[in-house]
C-alpha cells in the first residue's frame, strides 16, 4: 500500500512554488525600480545619496542595500543595464541592412535617444562610472566603420577619406554635439540636427536626410 507521506510531497512542492516565484518577481520589480530611480536621480544630481535613489524607487534603503552592497555596485549596474540597452537600439537601426545614408541617420537617432535616457552620461559631474564589459566605446566604433565602409562600396559616401578617419570624426562630432547641450548653449534638438546634418556631409553623402 502507497505510503501517504507519496502522496501528498508533489503538492505540497506544488504548493511553495508560487511563493518562491512571487518573491522572486517582486525581487525583479524592486531592481528594476531602484535602477530606473538611479537612472533619474543621478542624471539630475550625480551627488544624490542612496537614500534619495530610494525614495525615487519607492523603496527602503535597506532594500536598495539588499540588492546593491554599494554605491559603487549600483553605477556598475546601471552601466551594464545602458549598455545593453544601447547595445539593443543599434541592433534594431539596422546599420548593416539599411540603406547606408539611413542606416547613418538611424545609428546617430539611436545615440541622442541613449544619451537622453541617460542624462547621467552628460553630467560633467559625474565621476568614476564604471565601464562596462563589453565598453561601447570597443564594440560601437567597428560597427559605425562597417557601415560607413559600406556607404563608400555603394558609392552612398565619399570614398576620398579612410572609413576609420570619418568614423572617428563622426563620434567627435557627437561628442561636440552633447558638450553643447551640457554646456547650455545648444538644446537637444538643435544639436542632434547640426550633429546628423554635419555627419552626412562629412561622410560626402548624396542626398542628405534632412
């Protein structure tokens, strides 16, 4: 005869399932908010404590605590989390499918869309940000090369100047772009059309996006 004890294990495993799960969830939604809040928070004032980020998520700073051991530990994952986040707006512009003057327009689209849910990047006095692994700054230059490499094969861009020597003139051109929102002399629009209108043109594109 089956022992009772057989009978009743798998529900009762059943049953702590959910709970495990919820805590879980509720461990996933508290990260997310805590990181959204950093996000925010610091973008405004690089110096908040971690009792202000706390108070943005809507959670204790112990909870903050529980989850990131330091300071230090939470700007390393809000890196790792924008850099995947950039990392995912690139790979949905298209650079190696799109038409190369497009293609551009997107790639330069995807930074200003970045840069403005990251206003911590701009922040000139934000100090010590972690870099992540993968730094964009290794894996993004290769694939605006590609692209531009692509432009000259198709004639879409000048093939006059070496596809790394505008590569590195566009990014020189974003940085400028992003030190005159920060310095209050541009706003945010007017410096991604000078950016994306001095990009194309740099490239010799034939008929630039407007």
């Amino acid at each position: 005869m089956p022992d009772s004890r057989d009978a009743v294990t798998p529900a009762a495993g059943a049953a702590a399932a959910p709970p495990r799960r919820r805590r879980r969830s509720d461990a996933r939604r508290s990260i997310d908010a805590i990181l959204d809040a950093t996000r925010v928070v610091l973008g405004e004032r690089p110096d908040a404590s971690m009792e202000e980020i706390a108070a943005a998520a809507g959670v204790t700073r112990q909870t903050v605590y529980a989850h990131f051991s330091s300071r230090e530990t939470l700007l390393s994952a809000l890196v790792e989390t924008a850099a995947a986040e950039y990392d995912a707006l690139l790979d949905e512009a298209g650079l190696d499918t799109a038409p190369p003057v497009e293609a551009l327009t997107r790639f330069l689209a995807a930074g200003w869309r970045f840069l403005d849910r990251y206003p911590i990047l701009l922040n000139p006095g934000t100090t010590r940000i972690p870099r992540p692994d993968p730094d964009p700054h290794d894996v993004v230059p290769p694939r605006l090369e590609r692209l531009v490499q692509r432009g000259q094969e198709t004639g879409e861009f000048t093939p006059a100047h070496p596809a790394s020597w505008l590569t590195a003139a566009v990014f020189g051109l974003m940085h400028t772009a992003a030190e005159q929102v920060t310095a209050g002399r541009l706003t945010a629009e007017e410096a991604e059309r000078l950016c994306r209108e001095s990009a194309l043109r740099l490239c010799g594109a034939r008929n630039p996006a407007g």
